[in-house]
C-alpha cells in the first residue's frame, strides 16, 4: 500500500496532522454517538483515544453504532471499539476502559488530554463529568441526542460548565437517561441511526476544529434534523459560570505525586496520610453493614474498605487524584496516584497508559 493516508487533509487550510497525531482524546460513552465519534476521530488520524463505557453491546445499539456486529452483542462496548478501530485506523491506538468515567479515567488524565468528550445518556454522568473536568481544569465538549434532533456544545475551561443551566433539582438527579436503551423501557427514548450520525458527526467535527485549535461556536449548536437546520441559540454568557452552579472547584496548581498506582491496597495508600485524615474515593464503593443480616451501604472513605483491597477494585480510575478530608473538618487537600506501566495500546480495557489514581467525588 502506498500514497498518503492523509493527503486530502492536507490540502485544508489550518489543519495539522502532526497535532491530531499527537493527542490524546478521553471519550466518555461508547453509544452511538461515542461509536460515530470514535469512528470519526480515528479516521482524522488523531493518536490516542481513552475510551470509557461500563455496559456491553445489546442488539438494540446495532441499529445506530457502525462500530458494534451482530456478533458483539454481549461484548463489552469499549473493548469493541477498540478492536474495531484496530482494524478500521491502526495508527490510532484506543485504549478501552470498561468502567463508567469516574472509574475509567482519572483527574490527571483529564487534565492531561487535549480534550475530553461527553457522549453520555443520563444527565447524572454528566454532572459527574462537569465536575471532574471543572476539577481538573479542562473544558468539556458534550454531545446529545433526542427523537429528531440533538445538541452539541463546548463548555470552555473557566466558563459556563454543562450544570450551570439546571435546576438545583435537576443538579440533584441520580440518573435519568437521555436517549440511549434504558434498564426501565420506559424510561428509554427515541434514537435512530440518522440522528445519531448526524449528531455524532457535528461533535465529531467541533472536536476536530478544538484539536487544531480552530474556532468552535460560542453557543450550543442544537441540530433540528425535522426541519434539517442548525440554528445557533442563545443564551446567557458562556464566559461566566452560573454563580450558583457549584461544579467550578478547582484542583490546586501542585499537587503530590505518591509513589503509588491504582493497584496499590489501601493499608499503603493509608501510610501515606495521617492518622487524622480521611483519604476518600470519586466512586463509591460498597461495604457490607450488620453482621446478622449484611446489606450493603455505599461510601467513599476508605478507611471503610478492607486494608487488602486494591484501589482499583474500589473503582478508582487509572491517574486519579484522590481528595484527603482532614477529620478537624479543616478542609480538604488532594494526592495523586502515579503512573502505572501497562502499555496505552492495551485494548483489554485494563488500566493503562500513565496511570495515577482516581476518586469520586460527591458532587
Ligand atoms: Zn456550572
């Protein structure tokens, strides 16, 4: 085989192969609009994709991911991905996280990508995802499908974030899925394959233009695909965060590196805080509670787990950045896991790349 993969591109003025190649993408949802997007990043030669998703592959996805065959079905649906684009752009290499965001992709690699995407369906990931990159001090680029339309928007560093327009109400929702086959059918809403290329293929094309550092809308893009426009909307300034959103906590400028991964346990995770703190994780891990008739009691602090266990077996993503509450009720201080060693391209869906720790927040 021979010729230039990428020769039509360079014929367009502004962009740069070179610096697709070089970055790194964190993909939150492996749905049809993160398998268009997946798709569609990969085919631009962008160099690494970090793609998180905890479901598997069910035969209703089949009508709207072009990434996902028959034969997947039961499949996780990041390692899918990750095998499809094996074949589809190799010189992409994807690695698969097959645990929801908060799990799969820790602070500092958020803070590390040069863009993390939303693809999500249900408005609680969301404010997860707002959050943890408001955290980290990274925009987000957030796509969503309805029945005949659906919207596109970038929310940069500092400004607006993807909760600032909700209620306190909505903010509070634990989940309540957008488009996407949903446990309760009921709750489930419309989705078709034009749709969601169409949407995909708008978020595909914003994340490009972020890549290159070329212009994007300042306001949301909301797709009619009914009356096959694209209006811009308007609406508040996207400069300035809604004063009562409270998702714009930062991370502090340094913040220490242990010289620990997501496979540490936690008895050595605790010999590196003191007796009066209380190291916490993002997600919450479930411990039994009585000891006649155990139930099981969600919690963050992990002093609760057991010494033995692993971090990673508490859903603490690869890098994270763990949140240390100091018992005084003095505020809180931040660690970050170090790097493990497992190799990026590993489609496994194993923690992988430059690996520090992860926690959960409340947010
Ligand atoms: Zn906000």
């Amino acid at each position: 085989m021979s010729g230039d993969r990428f020769a039509r591109h360079a014929l367009i003025p502004g962009w740069d192969q070179k610096r697709l190649a070089g970055a790194t993408v964190v993909l939150a949802g492996a749905g049809a609009l993160g398998n268009t997007l997946a798709q569609t990043l990969a085919l631009a030669g962008v160099g690494r994709l970090v793609v998180c998703d905890p479901d598997t592959v069910a035969v209703s996805n089949l009508s709207r991911c072009p990434l996902f065959r028959p034969a997947d079905v039961g499949r996780p649906k990041a390692r899918v991905v990750a095998e499809a684009l094996s074949a589809l752009a190799p010189g992409t290499a994807v690695d698969a996280r097959e645990a929801p965001h908060v799990s799969g992709a820790g602070l500092a690699e958020l803070r590390d990508a040069d863009l993390v995407v939303s693809a999500l369906d249900s408005r609680a990931a969301r404010i997860a995802l707002a959050g943890r990159c408001t955290l980290a001090g990274t925009g987000m680029l957030d796509g969503g499908t309805h029945a005949w339309g659906g919207e596109v928007a970038w929310y940069p560093p500092g400004g607006r974030c993807w909760a600032c327009g909700l209620l306190p109400a909505e903010r509070a929702v634990q989940d309540d899925p957008w488009s996407c086959a949903a446990p309760d059918p009921a709750a489930a809403a419309g989705a078709s394959a034009p749709v969601s290329a169409l949407v995909g293929a708008w978020l595909a094309n914003l994340a490009v233009r972020l890549l290159l550092g070329l212009s994007v809308p300042g306001e949301p893009l909301r797709i009619d695909a009914a009356g096959l426009a694209v209006p811009l909307s308007g609406g508040p300034s996207r400069e300035v965060p809604e004063a009562e959103c409270p998702l714009h906590e930062r991370l502090p400028a340094e913040v220490p590196v242990l010289p620990l991964d997501r496979e540490a346990t936690v008895a050595r995770l605790l010999d590196h805080v003191g007796v009066h703190e209380e190291p916490l994780t993002w997600a919450g891990f479930s411990r039994p509670v009585g000891r006649r008739a155990p139930v099981r009691a969600v919690t963050s602090r992990l002093r609760s787990a057991p010494a033995s266990a692993r971090l990673s077996e508490l859903g603490v993503a690869p890098r994270e950045v763990l949140p240390v509450a100091r018992r005084d009720g003095s505020g809180l201080r931040y660690v970050e896991l170090d790097d493990g060693a497992s190799d990026p391209r590993d489609p496994r869906g194993g923690p992988s790349g430059r690996r520090r720790a992860t926690t959960e927040g409340v947010l």
